[in-house]
C-alpha cells in the first residue's frame, strides 16, 4: 500500500483523530542508519510492514551477509541491541 497526498489524511489520522505513523528503521553499531520504511500508518502491525518491505526481500535473498537483523524489546536477550536503535533514533 502506499500513501498518495489525497490518502494522508484517512491514512494517518486514527480514531483518535492524532496523526500516527508505524515506522521501522534499522541501524548499525554505529548508529547509522541501513534501512527506513515510513509510509505506513500507525495501526500497522510491526510483521506487516516487515512483510511488504525490502528489507525482507534482502534477508531471503542473502543479501545481508553474515549478520543478525534483531527486534523488538520483548525478548530479554535483545534489550541490549533495542538500546541501540532507541540510541540511533535519538541521535
Ligand atoms: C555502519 O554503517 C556505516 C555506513 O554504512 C559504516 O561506515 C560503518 O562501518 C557501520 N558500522 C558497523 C559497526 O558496521
């Protein structure tokens, strides 16, 4: 799906009348960013976006290389690599 001028409105404002946004973004140790994906609005569930994007076609073609794509905070183990993203999207 993607959000043309006249579709932004019905979009992006939800039931709470409040503009809203589902971004996902992928940064590095370095916090550099590798990856956004912003059009989507922000009832949008996480593994939708994933789904539709690149990014997803990048990992099953190998095209990451030797790496690991870590998300979401609900895995303990990952707390550390979510800080990273929290840390690049305040940077
Ligand atoms: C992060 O990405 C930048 C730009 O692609 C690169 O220069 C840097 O080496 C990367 N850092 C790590 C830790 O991979």
């Amino acid at each position: 799906m993607f959000i043309t001028d006249s579709h932004i409105k019905e979009e992006l404002i939800n039931r709470k009348g409040t503009f809203s946004m589902n971004v996902q973004v992928v940064c590095n140790a370095s916090l550099i960013f590798q990856n956004v994906v912003a059009r989507w609005p922000g009832s949008t569930h996480d593994a939708t976006i994933f789904t539709h994007s690149d990014l997803k076609d990048y990992c099953e073609q190998g095209e990451l290389g030797n790496r690991w794509l870590l998300g979401d905070s609900g895995y303990p183990s990952h707390i550390k690599t979510r800080n990273t993203i929290e840390r690049c999207i305040g940077v």
